[in-house]
C-alpha cells in the first residue's frame, strides 16, 4: 500500500487507521499523501507531503506533522511539527 505509510499512521494499518478515528476529531485528508512525479522513461520520485495547505470556499486548512517511529521523542516531533508550520503560518500572516 502507497498511502498511508507506517509511518504516519501505524502497523498493523486497518488496526491502526481505526484507533486513528477513534482519537482525532478531524479528517486528515490530503496530509502525508504521496507526492511525486513518474516520468515517460519510468523514472521518478516520491516523498510524503508531512506539511501543506488546502484552500476549500473561504477556508484554509493547514497540516504539518511527522513521521513516527519506535525510536521518536514526542517532545522532539511536537517541535518538529511547530517548526514544519511556521512558514505557513508566517505565509498566511
């Protein structure tokens, strides 16, 4: 599976997607899809969109966080994910 990866939302993945929804009050929408490109010749590039912004109407909804491993601290990835919308925050200011 491309989306989502563990990392950002846990293995075993249907157990983990439910504890998910049980928890967050939100959708996440588009947050940590895989963005990318595929060449003609086949060749390309992927990475994990752990920030951006989604303007619906006149609503703007901005994700940023982290990826999660059995080695994270959680003080660390919250200052990490602060750091990851800053400029978003300064974009929009």
């Amino acid at each position: 599976m491309l989306h989502p990866t563990a990392a950002v939302a846990g293995t075993p993945t249907v157990d983990a997607q439910k504890l998910i929804a049980e928890l967050e009050p939100f959708d996440r929408g588009r947050y940590a899809g895989p963005v990318g490109w595929i060449g003609a010749d086949g060749d390309g590039e992927w990475a994990i969109a752990l920030r951006g912004a989604l303007l619906q109407d006149n609503q703007i909804t901005a994700y940023a966080g982290c990826g999660i491993v059995a080695e994270s601290e959680p003080v660390a990835e919250l200052e990490e994910t602060e750091l990851k919308f800053k400029p978003i925050r300064e974009a929009l200011a």
